[in-house]
C-alpha cells in the first residue's frame, strides 16, 4: 500500500486551529498552451478561456501561489496578440490589493540568476501581486537565439516568476526556492523543459544535483518537483527510451508536479523507491487539462481535483469499415474517387451519433461545436475505394493509399458542427503483406514491415541504415547525425517561420561540417600515407582518386564500427537541438566538435 501518512483527510484540514500548523494552498496547472490554433475558427480563444478560467480558480479558491508546470504559451515566439491576451488577464486577476504572507528566505539571486530583478514579483515594492505565479519553461515556449523565451519578457515585467533555467545544461545545479509560513516550510525545485535523453543521461551520470535546504533538518521540509519531460517511454529504439524515468527522481522528495503529458492524471500517484520501507517514495501528480489545489501543512498534503467548466468537448472516437458493413459493396478500382463514395454514409452516420453524444453530455459552460476526432479504418474489400489522385506506382498505392481525403472532405459536410472540421478524420488502411517488386532486399524489409513503433524521423532513418549493407551506408554523411537534424523539423509543435529558418540553418550547419569533417580525416588519410612511403624510401604508384577513396572509406568504417560496436549511445555523437545548443553552438562551433567525434574510432 501507498505511504497515506502524507495525504490530509478533509476532516483533519477542517480542523484547523492557531495552535497547529498553519495551512499553504496553491493552485496546481500545467500546459495552458495560450495561442493554440488562435487563426482557427471555432476554437481560436479556447486556450485564453482555459487560462482565465485557472486564474478564476485560483482567485476564488485565495490561493497563496499559482504553480505552472510549463507550456503556458504554445509557440516559441507567440504572436503580439497571444501575448497582449496573456498580460491582461495577468493583470486582472493576479494584481489585486493585499499579497500572499509567505516569506521568501532563499536567496533570489540565485534562484532568479537569469533577471536583472532577482526578486519575486509580490515581494517587489513596485508592484502590487495578490496572487504570484511560479513557472517553469516547457518544451512549446522553450528558449530560444540568446537562451531567451517569451516568459523571460513576462518575469522582467513582473507579471510572472520564472524559475528552473539553467546555462550550463550538461551540469544541473537545482537550488530550491524556499517559502515559508510559520513552521510550514516549501521546498520548491524546477527543472525547465530538457531534451529526455539528454536529461535523462544526465541523471544516470550524476550530473543533476539538487542542493537541499540549509538547516539542522534539511528532511523538515515539503519539497516540490516541478518537471516538463516525456513520462512514459516514447521509443524503443534509444537507450534512454526517449523519456525521464521516475526512478531517477531523488526519493526525499514529497510531490513531483509533472506537466508536458496532457493526459489528466490528477490523483496522486505514490512511488516506491525502496519495497522495504514505505517512507522512501513520493507522490506524482500530473494535471492534464485539469487543476488542483494542494493544501500543505508541514509534511502532510491535501489534493483536491477541480474539472474546468469552460473546456471544449473533446471526442475520440474509431470507426472500422469492415466491421461496420462486413458484406461491403463491389467497388471497381479507379484512378478518381467519386462523389457519395459507399464509406460516406457510415462515416456521416458515426459522426452524427457522436455529435448528439456530446449535445447530451455537454456541460452548461462548454462551448460548442466539440472537437472530434476520428480514425476511419479501411480493410479488406473497402481498400478498392480509389484515391483523389492516380498515383502511378504500384508500390506506393499499396502504401500510401488515403480513400477519403478528410481535410477537403469535412469542412464540405461538417464545418458548422465539428470545430476541428479540416482535420477530424485521420485514415488508416491496413494491407495484406505481399513482397514489393522491383526494390532491394534491404528496402523490401523496411517497407513490408510498416512500423508503428517508428515515431520519429532519426528513429525512422536509423532504423533504414542499420538495416543496410555496408556499401549501401552514406560515404560522406552521418546517418545518426542527418536523421537527428531532420528531426528538427517536427520536434517543436510550432508553426512560426522561426522554426524553419533555423531547422535549415541547423541541417545546412550539419552538412557543411560534416563534409569538412571527412575532408580533414582523407586529407590525414593522405599525408600519412605519404609519410610512410617517404620513410620507405620511396612512393606509391597509386592513383588520388583511389586514395581519396580509400580515405573516406576508412573514416566511413571508424564512424560504424563506433555505433555498432555499443561502446558508446550513438545519441552521444548526434548534433544536439538546435534550441538546446545555444548561439555559439548555432554558428557551428559545439556542432563541429560533435561531428569531429563521429569520425573518431572508440
């Protein structure tokens, strides 16, 4: 069983009186995520409702302090709109008259060290805060260009507390921020948004050091984790499986606020970090789309759930053609799909069921239409529906087949009633296996075995070249390296032209130095090489092409025989993100250094 020693009954926080302890409330979020889809119809100010709606509670439930575990802006670099919505509803529910009694005792300079006002905003003289916010940065308004993010502008304002940035992150250094009222002491720890393997390898190393709070009994007080990192594994292909494993969460910790997953996780949720003895644990909670208010009184917490009224209606749903219509029409085969397609008509029909599902269901404060979203999936008889274009190879129909086009499609028969109406409906055809004509044996593999346990594109392009003959390898170019800089594509979900212009900085940075790279290993290959034949007395009648050759296969075999051999995570020699190399990284510098060693042997 679970160590309850640490959860208050309602009846014992009821009980309150001045001789006891006295009680700290915050209000727990995560993952506001404002500006989300603010150029679409429907849901455009769904993000802001959702914000105003946490500060509201915070406001009417007299909170000491909001607690935000990353993601309050969507994008990196949020739009002046996104922003100026933000800043107002800071102002009118955060800068009222009076402020929290709770006293700040560690030291600001270093827990705000990033700010040329190490102080926390309600204790500022300027200003006047009812109800401070601490914040950590998540992976969506991350830093960016001079380690910068649109919280830093907010907490140089005053508006916000930002906390848990760190300039060197290959050696975290976390130092708490200490609250206190009375005998009720808060130890508050934050680790802003990392790279999961890069984070995780730095637990494993012992890189991460969290300072404890200065004392006789360090143990006295209630520490708070403030994290924004993948919780489950999300790949199978890495060591680290791509995400922060709670085992690495130091045990003399109370409550580990876990944001970044949205899936709503709010009961607390103890882990066991020794089966022997109880005490060694701590609890999890993890918002989702939903806040708390956490009640502290010295060692012991209370959590109570609030479910926000105002969130849109959200449906996932699935829909199997075969299993629906099992005796499916005879479709002929054609190039062009025609209008009232026999899938239609099923699709409709679900779609209208769950729409009068959710009109049923729908609270009184829940805007309408919902979001929907579902999985239309073709089998059988029902992969003969043609596409909405030829497409001439063979191959590549059997793989990328898409019967219904859902993006032209639903807004044609839905825009009024589904809020997400271009893409409610995602397509998945599921083939019979049959060999592909015509393609190398290695590719035939790749492509026969459609993986869905392939979620990223280095995963995707590592998992292709380790499956190669060492002729079919890239000569010039790392496969780990390339795959990771195409990565930078898709790895911030952010629409700005920011994230483009610097993912082809960063992928034409990579290139560039790696092909320098190889060039300074064949030009070694080749001075050595005369070297030799100079101390033999003489020089070999080989042709420079053949040299040249023979170099770069030489550095080719070293480059392999480091990631396959396992002597080292082949994640090690991988060109970092670009938003976690920093400026000088940016310009080439660490990139070159990493790229360097990709060449060297173990």
């Amino acid at each position: 069983m679970a160590d309850n020693s640490r959860l208050l009954s309602d009846e014992t926080m009821a009980m309150e009186t001045d001789d006891e302890l006295p009680i700290v409330r915050l209000l727990i979020a995560s993952d506001i995520h404002a500006g989300f889809a603010e150029n679409k119809e429907h849901i455009s100010s769904d993000s802001f409702e959702a914000f105003r709606e946490v500060l509201a509670v915070g406001t009417d439930s007299k909170v000491d302090f909001v607690l935000l575990a990353g993601d309050l802006f969507h994008e990196n670099h949020p739009s002046r709109e996104s922003q100026l919505k933000v800043v107002r509803l800071l102002r009118k529910y955060c800068f009222r008259e009076g402020h929290p009694s709770l006293d700040f005792v560690s030291d600001p300079t270093i827990n705000f060290q990033h700010s040329d006002f190490p102080v926390a905003n309600y204790l500022d003289e300027n200003l006047r805060v009812s109800m401070p916010i601490f914040t950590i940065h998540g992976n969506h308004d991350d830093l960016s260009g001079k380690g910068l993010s649109a919280l830093d502008v907010l907490h140089e304002a005053g508006l916000i507390n930002l906390f848990g940035k760190f300039c060197d992150v290959d050696q975290i250094e976390v130092t708490p921020i200490l609250l206190t009222r009375g005998n009720t002491k808060i130890a508050l720890y934050g680790i802003g948004s990392q790279r999961d393997d890069r984070l995780a390898r730095s637990f494993a190393k012992g890189r991460v050091k969290f300072n404890r709070p200065e004392g006789d009994d360090p143990g006295s007080w209630f520490s708070i984790l403030v994290l924004h990192q993948n919780r489950p594994p999300r790949s199978q292909l890495r060591s680290t499986k791509s995400h922060l494993s709670f085992r690495n969460i130091p045990f003399f910790f109370d409550l580990v606020i876990w944001g970044h997953e949205h899936e709503c996780l709010i009961e607390p949720d103890f882990k066991y970090m020794d089966p022997n003895d109880s005490s060694k644990g701590f609890y999890i909670v993890q918002p989702g789309s939903t806040v708390a208010t956490a009640s502290v009184r010295g060692k012991e917490f209370k959590l109570k759930k609030i479910p926000l009224q105002t969130t849109r209606q959200i449906i996932v749903e699935e829909l199997t053609l075969e299993g629906a219509r099992p005796t499916a029409p005879k479709i002929a085969k054609s190039s062009v799909r025609l209008k009232k397609m026999p899938d239609e008509p099923l699709i409709i029909e679900r779609l209208n069921e769950l729409l009068e599902n959710a009109e049923a269901t729908r609270g009184p404060h829940q805007p309408w239409p919902p979001r929907v979203r579902l999985k239309v999936i073709y089998s059988g008889r029902w992969l003969d529906i043609p596409v909405d274009c030829p497409l001439q190879s063979e191959l590549l129909h059997s793989i990328l087949l898409k019967p219904i086009n859902g993006r032209k499609w639903g807004p044609s028969h839905f825009a009024d009633k589904v809020a997400n109406a271009s893409d409610m409906i995602v397509v998945r055809a599921i083939h019979p296996e049959k060999k592909a004509k015509n393609v190398q044996n290695e590719q035939q593999h790749l492509l026969a075995n459609r993986a869905d346990d392939v979620c990223s594109v280095d995963e995707m392009v590592n998992k292709y070249y380790n499956q190669c003959d060492f002729k079919n390898r890239l000569n010039v170019l790392s496969e780990i390296a390339m795959g990771k800089q195409l990565q930078e594509y898709s790895n911030t979900e952010t629409t700005t032209q920011f994230k483009y212009t610097a993912a082809d900085k960063a992928l034409s940075d990579s290139i560039r130095t790696q092909i320098n790279s190889m060039t300074a290993k064949v030009r070694e290959t080749l001075h050595n090489r005369m070297t030799m034949s100079a101390d033999a007395g003489g020089f070999e009648d080989i042709p420079l092409e053949q040299q040249i050759a023979e170099g770069m296969a030489k550095a080719k075999k070293k480059r392999l025989v480091k990631v396959t051999e396992g002597n080292d995570d082949p994640n090690e020699s991988i060109a970092s993100s670009f938003l976690d190399r920093g400026p000088d990284a940016r310009r080439g510098s660490k990139n070159a250094e990493i790229m360097e060693d990709d060449f060297d042997s173990p």
